[in-house]
C-alpha cells in the first residue's frame, strides 16, 4: 500500500511540478467523478492524503471532489485548470487518447516485452498529451 502512495504522490508531483504549480502549503485539486466519498476508494484517497500531509511536513494536500459528473467533465476541468489531477478509469482515459483501449483486448500480447513496448508507447502520448494541455 505504501509503495503505491509514494507512486502515486511521485506521479502527482511531476505533473505538478511541469505545470509549474509545486509551492508551499499547496492544496492539490484532485476529481473523483466515479467515486464516493464512503466507497473503498474514497477511503483509500482519504488515507493516500493523510500520508501525503504527513510526509510533505503539511506543504501539500489533496482536495477532492468526489462523485457529481461524469468522467469527460471532470478531463474538462483538468484541461480548464480546475482540478490538477482526475481519477479515471480506462474509459475516462479513453477519452484523452482512445489508444488506450487496445490493453483491453484479451491474449493480443504474445510476451511481456512487446506489452511493455507498446505501454512505453502510450505513456509517450500520454505525455504529449499533459504538456500541451496546459
């Protein structure tokens, strides 16, 4: 679990960071349209900023916005500056780069490797994508 919030904290930060909003005591707006605040992954997000807060000394800190709307509204919002990160799921990301949707396909991948090839490919556009954006 630990590992996955530093993860997460380190992906945030960068994101952060190349729109060049890291300052001190930041309050990072992050959407959760899909989620509920009681549901086991607003507990987790609740539990992800308490680590965060710890960690940072209390300079950084997620607001959330869970639930109310839909996915392609809460990218509107990011693309607006109004959140600095959404929670999505692959139909949310979908909508950002519909070339997502070929990891769902079942057995198209015959090795490791060319599945790692064709994330690496993705995560460039994905890239592409957050920097010009903003």
């Amino acid at each position: 679990m630990r590992k996955n919030v530093l993860f997460f904290v380190f992906v945030i930060s960068g994101c952060m960071l190349l729109r060049g909003m890291a300052t001190c005591e930041e309050i990072m707006k992050l959407g959760a349209p899909l989620v509920t605040e009681s549901s086991s992954w607003g507990k987790y997000f609740k539990q992800m900023n308490a680590e965060l807060i710890e960690q940072s000394k209390g300079q950084l800190r997620f607001q959330f916005y869970f639930g109310g709307g839909d996915e392609k509204g809460s990218i509107e919002r990011l693309k607006n500056n109004q959140y600095d990160a959404v929670a999505l799921t692959v139909v949310g990301l979908e909508e950002i780069l519909p070339e997502l949707s070929v990891l769902q396909l079942p057995m198209l991948f015959s090795s490791y490797e060319e599945l790692d090839y064709v994330k690496d490919k993705l995560t460039q556009r994905l890239d592409y994508f957050n920097l010009n954006t903003r």
